[in-house]
C-alpha cells in the first residue's frame, strides 16, 4: 500500500514539474503583467509540491513502521471495497451530467451534492440536506444572479 503512495507522490511530482516546463515555454510575464504562462506554472509548482510532500511522508512513515505480511492479506480481502466509492462518485458525476439539462441546474445539483454528502460521510440526513441546498442556492445565486450565467431550468421553470 506504501509502494501506490510512493507511485502517486513520484506521479503528482512528475506532471508539476512537465507543467511547468510547460508553461514556460507560453511565457511567464510578471507579477503585473502576466502571461499565457503565468497560472498553469504556479499549478504545476503547487502540483509538484504536494506531491514531493506526499513522497516524504510515506518514505518517513516506511521508516517509522514496517509493513506486516497480515495487513497485505487483509487488504486483498477487501480489494472490492476500495473501488466502491470511486465508482460509486464517478457513477453520480456521470449522472449529473447527463441529467443537468432534463432536470435544471439547481434540482440535478441538489441531488448530486446530497448523494456525494452521504457518501463522503454516512451521517444522518439532516446535515447533508441542508449543505446540500445551501451549497445548491448558493451556486445559483453566484452563477445566474450575479456573474448572469444561463443555466439549464429543467423542471423548475419558474426558478
């Protein structure tokens, strides 16, 4: 399990130094006068960053701690188990997707954020609806009220 978190550190460290590298080559500007650049070099710095932190911190805690053979058996027992959120987030981002037009912005991200709530952390159900609608509201408040985006009504055609 050490060894995919060394994998992913060297991976994140690897795609911020290429964007970097990058981002160079569309030229940096400066401070007051950016460039094309300018915001893709500072995310690739930010990726390679966490990344080599991510590394550190899995080499020092392979020193801390060394792996038992016990953990690896009880880890492949519940191999299923690990992909189950992940497809389960990627199946209700695909849903929103495809569901954003048909059924109106705030209603398909009402739902989505609910779903996404629960699943992140199975509390009662109070806690997410209520992130869940604000965090809605809130976003169409910001999007259609003030910056003026047209999102799609959907079934709320009053809204």
């Amino acid at each position: 399990m050490k060894k995919l978190l060394l994998a992913d550190g060297l991976l994140w460290v690897l795609l911020g130094i290429g964007m970097c590298l990058g981002s160079i080559q569309l030229k940096l500007g400066t401070f007051h006068t950016p460039g094309a650049g300018f915001l893709p070099f500072f995310a690739g710095a930010s990726l390679a960053l966490f990344g080599l932190i991510l590394v550190c911190s899995t080499l020092i805690s392979q020193a801390k701690e060394g792996e038992a053979a016990r953990d690896l058996g009880r880890l492949t027992k519940r191999r299923w188990k690990r992909f189950l959120n992940p497809s389960l987030t990627v199946a209700i981002l695909v849903g929103y997707i495809l569901l954003l037009e048909p059924l109106g912005f705030l209603l398909t991200t009402f739902v989505c954020l609910l779903l996404l709530f629960k699943l992140a952390e199975p509390k009662k159900w109070l806690t997410p609806l209520l992130l869940s609608g604000s965090t809605a509201i809130l976003s169409y408040l910001l999007f259609s009220v003030w910056l003026q985006c047209q999102l799609p009504k959907g079934l709320l055609k009053f809204w």
